[in-house]
C-alpha cells in the first residue's frame, strides 16, 4: 500500500505575495490546496487547535466563557477557554471584532416589520454583548453589526490590557 511524505513547504516572498512552493521539488514550484501538482504534492490546509485536558482545567479552577461551568475539555479563547463540545448554542462567540455600524444599531432598533424587511438586504442586525473571563455578561453592549447568519445573541469577550495587539 502506498504511504505519503509531509514536509513543511517552502515559501517565497514575492513583493508581498507570500508563495508557497513545493518542499520536495528541485527547482520547486507553487502548491496549491485542493489542486495537485504533476509531482502529486498536494498543499494540506489544516486548522488546528490545542485542546486542554479536564484534569488539568480543573485544577486551574477553570469555567468555560461559554456555558460559565467548568469541567471536560476545552480550548484557549482569548484569555479564558471555552469547551471542545458546544454547551450553550444561544451564544455565538466572536473570535474577532466584526465591523460594527450605526446603521446596524438604527436597523435593530427599528419595528420588526421593517427590522425583517431591510434585514433580507443587509443580513442580521446583531447586538453584540460584552463577556468576561468568567463568561458573565457585563451589561455593557460593544456595539451592533450585520451578520450573514440569522438573528441570535452574540458575544464578544471583554478586552483588558493585557489582550492588546
Ligand atoms: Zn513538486
Ligand atoms: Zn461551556
């Protein structure tokens, strides 16, 4: 049975454009995902993430920023960690600050017939809720935003100094 090779691909910086070459070829050439080469190498694109054991969160006193329990496994978010499994699908964390906008808060805020109708168009008008570290909503809302998915709470984790940058 045959077996693949993995190898760290090469990477050529061309004005700012950042290529990814081939690690096995001499001269190389550009790799793609999801197109393999004449050589068959093929660009793997993984996400990974690492998963903290429950033994070692619970002695930490850990709680998931999520679902505010603590116990089983979770992933780092932000600062605070949340679980591997989804514990609480009313909220949607945000990972990364959206594009927050006025008119956003204005569509929110409108009766929900028109709410409804211009939201067909701009996606949904979402308020954002700030979190903290222990998953307690703060009462403080970060502000509102379209998002592509339909209506739902979403939350933003509180920022301190020490997330900066
Ligand atoms: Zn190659
Ligand atoms: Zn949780």
């Amino acid at each position: 049975m045959a077996t693949t090779r993995e190898a760290p691909p090469k990477y050529k910086n061309d004005g700012g454009n950042v290529q990814i070459l081939c690690p096995f070829c001499e001269p190389s050439h550009p790799i793609y995902p999801h197109k393999i080469s004449a050589c068959g190498t093929l660009l793997k694109v993984a996400a990974v993430q690492t998963v903290y054991p429950a033994r070692t969160l619970k002695k930490a006193e850990v709680v998931c920023v999520k679902c505010g329990k603590p116990g089983g496994e979770m992933v780092a978010y932000g600062r605070g960690f949340v679980h591997v499994q989804e514990c609480n699908p009313e909220r949607k964390l945000l990972a990364e600050a959206p594009t927050y906008s006025e008119w956003a808060r204005r569509v929110y805020n409108m009766p929900n017939w028109l709410r409804g109708w211009l939201e067909r168009f701009t996606g949904a008008a979402t308020e954002v809720i700030e979190l903290d570290g222990e998953g307690r909503e703060t009462g403080r809302i970060i502000g509102y935003y379209f998002a592509e998915a339909k209506r739902g709470r979403h939350f933003e984790r509180k920022h301190s100094q020490a997330d900066a940058g």
